[in-house]
C-alpha cells in the first residue's frame, strides 16, 4: 500500500517538474485509477457515501425550474425530492459542492499540464457545429438516462461498482452494451 | 525473485499486487462480521442497553432541527398512538412486527415507544438480527415531552443558565412545545411564557393518520 | 471501529459540505489527469483504440473495493453504515442502455463533461447542457413514468447477497475479471493503435 503512494506520488512530483513544459501526455491510466479509487475510499471512510456527478445538475434543475414555476415544482415529486423541505438550501447539497470541486480539480489539473484550451474536441471527419449539435443530444439522453438508473457513470457505477451494489453492475454493462451498440453507426462523429 | 519483480514493467506489478490481495480476499473473511455484534442466546440474556447505545432527547431535537438524515426513527407504539403524536419524520412499526420489518441493516436506527421498557425489547430483537447501529432514545416519548417539548426551568435562571435556555426554549418553540418554570413562582422572566396546561405538542409535519411513510425528508445519497 | 466518520457524527452538514468540494478538486483532478476532459479519449473507448475509460474506472473501482474491504475487515470501517442505493433491475438496465447511447453521441459522462469544460472545452458545456436539458424533460415526464421508475425493486442488495457468495470471493472474481480485462484492453489497443487520438496529440 505505502508503495504505491509512494509511487503516486512521485508521479505527481514528476508531473510538477516538467510545469513548464507545454501539453503533457496524460498519466499512466492505471496510477490514475488508484488515485481516482483512493479519492472514492476517503469518500466512503469519511461520509459514508460514493462520488456523483449528475444529481448536482439535477439539484439546479429543479432549482431553476422552482424559479420559474413554483407550482409546478410543488406538484412534481421528481423536483420535489430535490428542493428538499424548505429548512435549507437545496443548493447546500453534497453533490453540488462536489461537482463545485471537480471543476476547480479539472481546472487545476489542466492548468498544471498546460492543457487548458479554449477549443471543441471533435473528430477529424465532423464540423465544429454538427460536435457541438451531438455533444448537445448526447447530453440529453445521458440526463434521462441517469435519472431512469438513479446515477450517473460515478454515482452508480464507480460507486456502486466498489461497493458490489448488484444494481450498479448491471447498470454499467449496460453502457457498455449501449456504448459499443451505437458505436458503429457513429463512427463519422470520431474516427 | 525479488529482482525480477522490480524488474517488470508498472503494470504487471500493480497487476500482481491486485491479485495477490484479491487471493487474500477469499481467506480474510466477511467484512460485515468485524462489525456486528455476535449475539446468541446465552449472549443476549447476557447483554443490556448500555449508556452508550441511548440517544439523548436533546441530541435528538437537534439532529432533526439540522435535517440530519442519517437514521430511522422508529415507533414502536400502536397506529393509533402514532397517529395521536409521535415525532418527525419518525415510521411506525409496532413492536409484535418488529422482527419481520425491512429495515435497512446500513442504517442508524433509533427506537422510541412511550417509556424504555418496549424499545430496550426492541432494541435486543434487532440486535439479535445483526443490526449494528441500533439506538434507543433515552426516556421515550415521555422523557422527549419532559426534556426537549415542555422542559423544566428553575424559577431564577442564573446568568449561566440564560444562554442554555435561550436555546431549549428554541428548540422547544420548534416542536411545539414551551419552557416550564419548575415553582409557579410568580417571578418569571418575561420572556418566559407559562405554557397552558392544556397544550398538546403538535408534531412539525401533519401526521399521516398511522400510515407508514418514508421519511420525506430522507435525502437522496446517490447521484 | 469509527468510521464512516460523518455517520459517527464527527462533524456536521456544513463541514461536510467543505469535504464534498476537497474531494471534488481530489475527483476533478484523478478525472482530467486520466485524459478524460477529452471527448475523443473517452469515445475512443468504444472503438477499442484508447481503453483508458475501462482502465481508470476498473482500477479505481477494484482499489476502492479492496480498500474497503480491508478496511472494513479489521473493523476501521462499518461497512453497513455506508450507503448502497436500492436496486430497480429494469429502469436501470434501460437507463444503462440509453446512458452508453448518450456517451458514444456526446463523448462525455456527467461527470467527465464538467472537466471538460473546466478546461476550456465548449463542446463539454454544451453537454452539459443538454444534460440540463435532458433532466428536465425527464422531470417532465416523471408523472407520467412514474410506474416503470418504480418497478422491480429489489431493495439494497449486493452482488454477494444475491448469488449467495462470499464477500471475499466476489473481491477476488472482481480483481480477476479486471486483469483480465486490462490484458485484453492492452491488446486492442496495440491491435488499433493507427486511430489512437492520443497518438494523434
């Protein structure tokens, strides 16, 4: 175990010496697994709970549908459950502070490896518009999507992946299934 | 042996580390059996609630004026009584069907019935079930009532105490409840108001009429 | 013996909401050091030529199984405090499948497209818009598909419980079914390297 701290770490210090150098190649996939799985263990020792992504975005859903439309959101259960009683915020909620964090860690990391960019990641075969028109659709799918499997690719399946939740394993052999499915008919978008 | 291990490249020894704790995995034994309490009979003729597994009242109403989630309040009276008053958010499971509840093992759960006799007898059926974190809440409803809804005053609060009843009369105000000064002496501060004996502490949520309801309350922990 | 340190209350909401965001910096950075702020890493994954989607998750999963299991084993951790979410099989079978859809479409998962966009990347916040988006016309038909949300729930079960395993034995099937997956990961991507993007860069 202390070994591969050690390990992790020393990547990270090697990572810190070459700052200077422009993009960096992204690290070894496995040392970055142990860090992301040790990231989850602190979560689990910590609160008792896994990471999350898309149950902040569904908490500023509903919060901005509250806004708009009071009523409606009083009548559905689905916003409901995310405004919570009314005794707090329900923007002071773990997820959203969470994912808060993510975007200051994505920030963070990137800045360190220079890969900050203003830019559109797209295959070589696709205009910049039809991208930004997919990533769009596919951002709408994968709403409904974790919202019909209660999580997203971290709440559900690397969370409930480590904690054996028989759920979360059929859910993620799903995305594969669905992922490699669909892949062939897309393979203009990124090949 | 050793030199050829250092040798191989990254991946197989990470690899071979995976496996080799994987290995020990099958012999180390269950994860959940560090945790319970092994119970058997002659155990649990032996064992008794102790302190520790006794929630305090006031622990209690501040832990459900936070909107902490994180446990189970269960009352263990009959649907009728529950339906007459019983605490936030708490369920109803009368103690006859106790053993064949589905409450979660994950989850704290405290016990409540009128006094500590019914849920002491629950708290042992549970525990006898595995359950780890099992809690009764100390005096039941009655010593809620005394200590958190209407609690007992001194008639001349000391400076010190001052602070301490601001709050208590807070949370008190927050169940429905008031201070009570413990003399009617006619010396009473202002700002404490002599509740009327008629009061009934109202619950913070409409009751549901004795039906069994989730916790509206419980969060959502997923994503 | 004390740990989940929250559910032992050792501190209280609003502490907890400052470790949400430690651990997410923590989470953000492991994300955007793997590649995955990039859509073209993460769909390459489904055209076998870049596995580090596969890798990273199946890594970080089998390290915080272990972890846990360990942890839990010499009594650190009570492993019946931590929260497993119910199972409703069938929702998230089709929810999985409409999810891998989604990713191979958009090139992003919730959480990788907020990395993405924290690096600057557009397509990244148009996903996640259109997760925006795609939340509320789920909460829009909620009432209707409220039934099928909720059918075939099968409680908070594990994959030990379910087929009447050891714990420590699903422990080990798990780490070998993810070497074993890294070895063919490996392959496939020597076998496709030609249409790597990370060789590409």
């Amino acid at each position: 175990m202390t070994t591969i701290v050690q390990k992790i770490s020393s990547v990270f210090a090697k990572d810190k010496e070459l700052v200077e150098v422009k993009t960096k190649p992204y690290s070894n996939p496995y040392l970055t697994g142990i860090g992301l799985g040790l990231v989850l263990l602190a979560a689990f020792v910590i609160m008792g709970r896994g990471l999350g992504a898309s149950g902040a975005m569904s908490t500023l859903v509903a919060v901005g549908v509250n806004t708009v439309a009071p009523e409606h959101t009083q009548s559905n259960p689905f916003y409901s459950e995310y405004l919570g009683d009314g005794t707090t915020s329900p923007l002071k909620d773990w997820l959203v502070f969470e994912v808060l964090g993510v975007l200051a860690g994505g920030f963070i990391s990137g800045s360190l490896a220079g890969r900050v960019k203003k830019g559109i990641e797209k295959g070589p075969n696709i205009t910049s518009k039809k991208r930004l028109l997919y990533a769009f659709v596919g951002g709408s799918l994968m709403g409904i999507g974790a919202k019909l499997a209660r999580g997203c690719t971290s709440g559900q399946a690397l969370t409930g992946g480590a904690l054996l939740n028989l759920g979360s394993w059929a859910f993620m052999m799903m995305i594969f299934a669905g992922g490699y499915a669909a892949a062939y008919f897309l393979r203009r978008q990124w090949l | 042996m050793k030199k050829l291990f250092s040798e191989l490249d990254l991946k197989y020894k990470l690899a071979i580390i995976a496996v080799l704790l994987g290995v020990v995995a099958l012999f180390a034994g269950d994860p959940y059996s560090g945790t319970s309490v092994k119970v058997n009979v002659k155990d649990l003729a032996l064992s008794t609630v102790k302190s520790s597994d006794k929630i305090n009242p006031t622990d209690l109403a501040d832990w459900i004026i936070q909107g902490k989630a994180d446990y189970i309040l269960v009352d263990l009276r009959s649907p009728d009584k529950y339906a007459e008053y019983t605490l936030p958010e708490a369920e109803n499971i009368p103690l006859v069907e106790l053993p064949n509840s589905d409450l979660l093992r994950n989850q704290k759960i405290i016990l409540f019935s009128d006094d500590e006799v019914a849920a002491a007898q629950g708290w042992f059926i549970l525990k006898a079930k595995k359950y780890n974190s099992v809690y009764i809440l100390e005096g039941g409803l009655n010593g809620w009532k005394e200590k958190v809804v209407f609690p007992k005053v001194p008639a001349n609060p000391s400076k010190d105490d001052l602070a301490k009843l601001e709050k208590k009369k807070a949370v008190a105000q927050y169940f429905g409840g008031d201070l009570v000064t413990e003399t009617t002496s006619t010396e009473v501060r202002t700002e404490i108001k002599l509740p009327t004996s008629s009061v009934v502490p109202q619950t913070t949520q409409p009751n549901t009429g004795g039906k069994v309801t989730a916790p509206k309350k419980k969060k959502r922990e997923g994503c | 013996m004390n740990a989940p340190f929250y559910k032992f209350g050792l501190f209280n909401s609003d502490v907890s909401l400052i470790i949400a965001f430690i651990i997410g910096i923590a989470f953000g950075f492991a994300l955007e050091r793997g590649g995955f702020g990039s859509a073209r890493i993460l769909a390459a994954q489904f055209y076998f030529s870049n596995m580090r989607v596969l890798k990273v998750m199946f890594t970080a999963i089998v390290t915080a199984m272990l972890g846990l299991y360990y942890l839990s084993v010499i009594g650190f951790v009570d492993l019946s405090l931590i929260y497993i979410s119910e199972t409703y099989i069938l929702p998230q079978v089709v929810g999985g499948l409409i999810l891998g859809v989604g990713f191979v479409i958009g090139g992003y998962c919730p959480g990788t497209s907020v990395v993405s966009f924290a690096t600057g990347k557009l397509d990244g916040l148009m996903y996640i818009l259109g997760l925006m988006f795609g939340i509320f016309i789920f909460g829009e038909v909620f009432p209707y598909i409220t039934d099928f949300y909720y059918s075939t729930n099968m409680g908070s079960v594990t994959l030990p419980q379910y087929f009447h395993l050891s714990y420590g034995l699903v422990v080990f099937l798990v780490v070998i079914m993810a070497v074993g997956a890294f070895a063919l990961a490996e392959w496939s991507e020597k076998k496709f390297a030609h249409r790597n993007p990370e060789n590409q860069l």
